[in-house]
C-alpha cells in the first residue's frame, strides 16, 4: 500500500529525515515512534504531500510522489486515498459535526448532499456520536472532536489512514475513548499508519513500528522487537 | 475608515457636525467698513478654479492670479483706502464665507432675487448673457430644439452648480433636458467637447476666453437670458455695502471700468451701457418653515435615495472585489500578489475624490464615457474594495493554517478549501469591521458630487444656499443621514455581540 524509499529532507540546513525506507501492506497498521523533534510528523506529511522532500520516493496506493513540488492534481487523488486525522483535530469550525463529515464527499467526491449526510450520521453512529450531529466543534470535548475527525476522515472511504499524534493533545480518559476507535478499525481491516508517543497504543494496534530516531530509522520490526514486552 | 472604530462615531461625528454648522452659520459678526479700513486690507472671495476670464491662474507667471475681478477687486480696495487679498472658495459656496474672515465675493456672482434676499448685493458692475453652447458636429443648432428630446432622447445640458444659469435651466419646464450641474465652468466644457453631454449653457464672457482651447464647440445662437454680476457682501455691513457701491460709482464715471473691461476684451463701452440701464431686481419671499420643509422635503428624500442608492450598490461590489483581491494576494501566484499588492498601494494611497475624477472626466479622453452614476459607484467600489481587502487578508490569516490542511488533507482543491472552509471563518471574523466600512462609505458618498452626482450632501447645500435656510436644511438633513445610518450601527453592533459570544 505504502512504499517509501530513501526519504531524505532538510529543513534549513538541518536533516529532517536522512534515507527513510519501510513499507506498509494492505491490512496492516504500522506505528512510528521516536523522540520529539526525530521526524515523525514530517514523515507522515510527506506521505500524504503535505510537505515536500529532498530526495527518495514514496508510493502510495498506486501513486508515485516525487521530490519537490508535486503537481496539484496527483496531490489531490494520493489524500483522496489517504486520510488523515491531526493532533488538534482541525475540525471546520464553520460546520457541524455531520456537515464536516459530509463536506469531502459532497465536494470532492461528487456524491449528493442527501447522501453524504445520511453517510455522515451511520460514521458519527459508528465512533459513538450520532447524538451530537448538531453540535459545533467548539462544543464538544476534545476526545469527541477527534472521534469526529476520524469519521470525517472514513467518509471519503480511504484506502489507508494516516494518524498524527491522534491522542497527544487528549487527557487520559478521552485517550482511552479515540484509542479504542483506532483499536476498533485496525479489527476491521483498515490499512493505518500511527504516529504515536503512546506506546501501549501501538502495543494494541500495530503489526509492524518503526522507531525514527534523528530523522533516520533506528529500528524497524514487530511491536515487541522493536518496543520490548 | 478604519477598521476598529466603533459604531458609535458615527452618532458622535453627526452630532459634532451638526453642531459646528449651526455654530459656523449662526451669523458671525462681520467687519464693518472702520474695521477694513483699521486693518488696511479688503479680503474678497473668488474660485479660482477654471474661473477664466474672472480670476484663474496666470498662465505666463506661474503662482500669480489673474483676471478682469483680481484688477477689480484691486481697484475697489484702492478707492477703499486699503490692499485687496485673495481667498480661494468653491464657487457655490463662496456667500457663506461672508462674515468669517471675508469681506465680499467678487467673482461672478449674479445678481437673482434669492441673493438679494440673503446677502447684500452690490450694484451691478457687468452684463452677462447666456450662452448654450455645443459641439460643432452636434445636431444641436438653434435653443428652440431643447423643446423637443434630441437623437438621444431628452438633452444633457451641463451648468455651474448653483449659477443663473442652472437656476434658469430648471426653471424651464417646457424644455426635454436633464440639467446636470458641475463645480467648476471647464468640467462641462470639457464634457460636451468629450461627447457626455449635449450642450452646457455658460456666461457669455466665458466662452469668450475660452473658444480657443474648446475649439471644437460652437455658439448655439445669440445668449437667451441675462443679467449682472454683483458684489456680494453680508447683510450687516452696511456702510462697507455702501462704500463698495460708490466705489464702483466712481469706476464707472470716470471710465476705469470701461478701460479695465477693454484690456479684457470685454467690450467696455456696451458694458457701460447695459450698467446704465439696469433694471431694479426684486428680492425673492422668505418661505415658512412648514413652506421650506414642503418644498425641499421631496427633493432632499430623493436624494437620500440616491446616497442609499450609491452605498448600496457599492459597496457589494467592494466586498466581492475585496475578498478577490486579498484571496489573490494570500493563495494566488506571486506575480498576481505583487500586481494587487501594488493595486492596493495606489488605491490606498490616492484620494477617492482623484479616483472619482479620474474616472469621470478623464476615461471620456480614451473613449469611454461612463455615465455620472456609473462612474460613482465604480469608483466608491474601487476604492473600499482596497480597504477591504485589507481587512480580508487579516481575516483570511486570521483562520488557523490547520483548517485549510485539514481541507486539503481531504482532497480538496486549494479554491474548494478556501471556498467551504477558510473564507466563511474569514468573512465571520471580519463582520463588524466590515459593516463599520458600509457606514463610512455611507458618508463618503457625498463625495460623488465632483462628478455631478446630486446625494444628500450635495443637494443639501444647493437648497440652503438658494433658500438661504442653511441651519434648518442642515437639521433635516442630519436627521435624514441618521435614519440611515442608525439602523446600519445596530446591525454592526449585533455582529460585535455575536462575536464575543462565540469567541
């Protein structure tokens, strides 16, 4: 599903990621670990062409990026295949929780509006928030906007999902809630990547992690090779 | 203008204005001729403005006045015993500087009921006769045509706001012309040689002055009506009233006048004659209040229509436009943000009324003649579409980077993401500033008058001034700019509340 090969990127001077490989299959949750400031994040925005790289290649369901600017219309298919849920949810302020669930596929995706709200409300029922439809993302608790960011995410039927740092802005009680959704997926088949500090949430998820450290790959492996038992 | 004043100001600026104009009319006293004389100079008020052959600006020295008034009024201050000084006034509005630091009009001014009524008037010191004028190639040949709609349906005739000639053009009931009045005597020259209007109806002498450098127009006949040009001085100046008068006395007997207007070319000895038999003019009635109110009311709430007209129109345009501007500059190519940053610069840095007048009377010169109120909405659009943009772009920045990735994140286009997501938030956030803009440009409006546009403001002035109830029009008409704005300061006020509540 992902393969990304000898991904290297300076920031100002400074190596953000120096040879990156690993690969994703179809069905498998990876999780990438590491210290702050070793790469994670911009390894995952590099996926989806949130951010350019140096050198290197990343595919991802069928597409290929490139380094440097890519041209606008392959970025929008590679994140139609490729959703992603932020650290601070970056829920549409402006809409509802069911209107962000429906806006991508309603825009993007062409399908009609009474659809995409049908389709909305069956993803909010499915991570526990069929109740709260209505409610303005300023107005739910931070485990429910990013329960809804996951849904919103789903809604344009990804083939992988990209998380970053899904629970590090979240208390532990509103952790547990997005976790057991991320465990609930990874059940069901969903090809994910997890950019993590919480170690016993790639435990419970990933069947492969990899640990960045200084913008390279430290270790590379099953959870309990590379996180110990 | 500004984009954090509150609603408030507006009540505040209205009453503040209202209050100085009732102060500043609220006759000032006047200096009497011992005072002239005590202080050795004689100030007179004239435009200088396109004011050939009265009073212009030299054209072989550069920074010097000129004209066949500048000598008089030199001439007047002499047999006066003291130096004559020039102050610089808009035409139509030269009588209210009587009293406030001058101490006559001398340019022009003539000699109608309604003057004699609110000022005092001097004894005619020239003959004027009125002179339609039009362009050579114009099917317009003989006065009499007026009488009927032209190729182009009812005439445009152009006039000096506030002049006998304006007041005798709509006084004509029986002629198919729209009068349409400017601020100064080139711009309706200008006009009709640019093709915006049929003919323009000037004094006799102007036209005179100026054939040479409007050679493409033509004399439409003999003159049609007449009349004198006065000196004007104010009602409580008697003795300065009557020195002026013996003054212009000795001028014309001892034959000054008749040289002075024979340097001019202004054909001295059948001025004499036309001086000598002048007719006694009568003074205009003092209308009732109820009178005032009945026969100005009609007119000042047509023109509130059209200062309504003007903002409403202009300023959707200056939104749409804004928000282009400012979503070009943050998310378009760099070449397209330097071109409207610098659009911005210009428009920012320019004055509304240069933009207006640029548009109005210079475009025509490239071959394309807006009509007046085209013109003024355009350019008020123009204008505020460039503040705001401003407030856009802050707005725009304003909206957390993470909305606009998580849009992308999505598959959205850059345009889809800005359009669902990032300029809704935008346009939310910049509400109250933006509705605060929409009553300034309510105020603004009234600068659409330099291009002959009659809003409020203007058609305030023109009606105090031919009425000479300047305190009363002005209350009404501030009550009238109220009720407008008023209603514009509490939907402003509402979107302020809404904001802190979701904020």
């Amino acid at each position: 599903m992902i393969a990304v090969a000898g991904l290297s990127k300076a920031r100002g001077g400074v190596t953000a990621l120096a040879d990156v490989d690993f690969e994703v299959r179809s069905g498998e949750v990876t999780a990438i670990v590491g210290p702050s400031g070793s790469g994670k994040s911009t390894l995952l925005r590099c996926v989806n062409g949130l951010e350019t790289f140096d050198a290197g290649s990343i595919s991802i369901a069928g597409h290929r990026l490139a380094p440097g600017l890519q041209p606008p219309r392959l970025l929008e298919r590679v994140r139609r295949d490729a959703g992603m849920v932020f650290q601070q949810f970056n829920l549409f302020a402006n809409l509802t929780a069911q209107e962000n669930v429906a806006l991508a596929p309603r825009v993007v995706a062409g399908v009609s509006a009474a659809e995409a709200s049908r389709r909305a409300i069956q993803l909010l029922d499915r991570v526990g928030l069929a109740a709260f439809a209505a409610a303005r993302p300023a107005t739910l608790s931070g485990g429910q906007q990013q329960r809804v960011a996951i849904a919103r995410a789903l809604a344009m039927e990804p083939k992988v999902i990209l998380f970053d740092e899904p629970t590090s802005a979240l208390d532990p009680a509103m952790t547990a809630e997005v976790s057991e959704v991320i465990v609930d997926l990874a059940r069901g088949g969903q090809t994910m990547v997890v950019v993590t500090h919480d170690h016993a949430l790639a435990r419970r998820v990933a069947t492969q992690v990899v640990e960045l450290v200084a913008g390279r790959v430290a270790r590379i492996g099953p959870p309990a090779a590379v996180l110990g038992a | 203008m500004t984009a954090m004043s509150t609603p408030r100001i507006v009540w505040h600026e209205a009453l503040v204005a209202t209050a100085a104009l009732v102060i500043v009319t609220a006759h000032g006293a006047a200096a009497e001729l011992d005072e002239v004389r005590a202080r050795g100079t004689f100030v007179w008020a004239a435009d200088q403005e396109g004011g050939g052959p009265h009073v212009f600006l030299d054209p072989e020295r550069p920074g010097r006045l000129t004209g066949f008034e500048v000598e008089l009024a030199d001439m007047i201050a002499a047999e006066l015993g003291v130096t004559a000084r020039f102050q610089q006034g808009q035409w139509d509005r030269l009588p209210l500087l009587l009293g406030r630091s001058v101490d006559c009009v001398i340019n022009g001014i003539e000699l109608l009921p309604e003057r004699k009524r609110d000022y005092a008037c001097s004894r005619p010191y020239f003959a004027y006769g009125l002179q339609l004028l039009s362009r050579r190639d114009s099917p317009l040949t003989a006065f009499e045509q007026l009488a009927a709609p032209g190729p182009g349906g009812r005439w445009r005739v152009g006039v000096l706001t506030g002049s006998a000639a304006e007041v005798f053009l709509r006084s004509r009931h029986d002629l198919e012309v729209d009068v349409i009045g400017y601020d100064g005597t080139i711009d309706s020259l200008e006009q009709v040689q640019s093709g915006v209007l049929d003919a323009t109806l000037i004094d006799d002498c102007i036209f005179n002055f100026y054939a040479d450098r409007f050679a493409g127009l033509r004399a439409v006949g003999r003159t049609v009506a007449g009349g004198y040009y006065t000196v004007l001085t104010a009602r409580d100046t008697p003795r300065l009233t009557a020195a002026i008068d013996e003054a212009l006395g000795r001028l014309i007997a001892d034959g000054r006048l008749k040289a002075l207007y024979d340097r001019w070319d202004l054909a001295g000895r059948q001025q004499i004659l036309a001086l000598r038999d002048a007719a006694e003019i009568p003074v205009a009635g003092r209308r009732s209040l109820r009178q005032l109110a009945a026969d100005t009311l009609p007119m000042l709430l047509t023109a509130a229509g059209m200062t309504l007209l003007l903002a409403c129109v202009s300023f959707p345009l200056a939104i749409v436009a804004g928000l282009a501007v400012a979503v070009g500059r943050l998310y378009g190519p760099a070449w397209l943000a330097r071109l409207l940053t610098a659009s911005v610069e210009v428009v920012r840095g320019t004055p509304l009324m240069l933009q207006l007048y640029a548009i109005f009377f210079l475009l025509p010169k490239i071959g394309l003649a807006l009509p007046a109120l085209v013109a003024a909405v355009a350019g008020l659009a123009l204008n505020y579409s460039a503040y705001e943009s401003e407030i856009y772009r802050a707005g725009l920045k304003a909206v957390p980077a993470g909305q606009f990735q998580a849009a992308l994140a999505l598959g959205m286009t850059k345009w889809q993401a800005l359009r669902h997501v990032v300029v809704p938030q935008a346009v939310r956030l910049v509400m109250p500033p933006v509705t605060n803009d929409f009553i300034a440009m309510f105020k603004d409006t009234s600068v659409c008058s330099v291009i002959t546009v009659i809003e409020l403001t203007k058609r305030y002035s023109v009606l105090a001034l031919s009425t000479g109830r300047i305190v009363e029009l002005a209350v009404i008409t501030a009550i009238l700019y109220l009720a407008m704005s008023w209603p514009l300061a509490l939907l402003s006020r509402r979107f302020e509340s809404r904001q802190e509540r979701v904020a």
